[in-house]
C-alpha cells in the first residue's frame, strides 16, 4: 500500500561538499591564526602550532598520538555498530597483529607521556585527543607549558625529535 504525499527522491545521500568554507570562517581562522598558516588554525594543535607555541616535531607527535589514541578506542566499540551506518555487511575483517601492535604502541606513548607529569598528560590528551581549545589567561600559560612538555617527551618517544640537546 503506497502512502499519500510528496513520493520519495530515491538519491538521499548528502553531497560531498567540495566548496571552500564560508568566509565568516575564514576570516575567524585567520584571526586565530594571528598571521600563522590559517588551515591549521581549525584545530587546538594547529592552532598550538601556528602560534608557534609548539615546535613541528611536536605537533607531528601530538598527531601520531591522536591517531594511536583514536585507534585504540574504535577497537572497543561494538562490532553491531557498524549497521548503524548503513554497512548491511558489517565490520570489516581485523587484523589482529596490526591490532595488537597498535594497541602496544599506544600504552608505550601513554606510559612514556605519564612519565612527564599528570598536568602534562591531561593537557595533551584533552588539546590532541579530545580537542578541547586551551584555556585564557594564566590558565593557558599552564596549559600550555604543560602541553609542550608532553608533546615532546612523546616526540622523543616516537623518536621524531630533531633538536640538538
């Protein structure tokens, strides 16, 4: 039995959207870029960086760590939820060494951060991971010292650190 009203377009799927922002939105990077590179400044530790408060092996560590993270924490959902998005075929195979190899990666970075001081692992986990902008004031100041002593113990943990010390 059909319904009554308007029939229904059979192509629903949103667009990908290949267009540039609105220039609201780049006109506001471009204030929080400060004459930094603008596209970085989208994010906390692009903003970190574009301010030139995090040097780049940092701010590559601070990614790496994202990611590591990132993996680690999808490898915990449950596997029906993939449905949800549509997949009738669900989740694709895992790879269960490159898994395991993840997963040890990330508690090494982890522990290695941990090793830097509890101010500074919360700071790079809520600015790299969680995304949270920092704070104004002399809070940021904290925050920031913090973030910087973490991004580059975990640069010397990933080994991306190019400073002569």
């Amino acid at each position: 039995m059909t319904r009554p009203g308007r029939p229904r377009r059979m192509d629903r799927r949103p667009k990908k959207k290949t267009s540039l922002p609105p220039p609201e939105v780049l006109m506001k990077r471009a204030a929080i870029a400060q004459g930094g590179d603008e596209v970085l400044a989208s994010t906390p530790l692009g903003y970190s960086r574009a301010r030139q408060l995090i040097g780049r092996d940092a701010y590559y560590a601070g990614l790496r760590f994202a990611a590591l993270y990132r993996r680690f924490a999808h490898k915990h959902i449950h596997p029906k939820a993939a449905l949800l998005d549509g997949d009738k075929q669900g989740p694709p195979p895992v790879d269960e060494k490159a898994e395991k190899r993840h997963e040890t990666a990330y508690r090494q970075a982890k522990q290695a951060l941990q090793g830097a001081g509890s101010r500074a692992c919360r700071a790079v986990e809520s600015i790299t991971v969680f995304e949270h902008w920092p704070g104004i004031g002399e809070a940021q100041d904290r925050e920031i010292i913090a973030l910087q002593d973490g991004l580059n113990t975990l640069a010397r943990h990933f080994g991306t650190t190019t400073e002569q010390t």
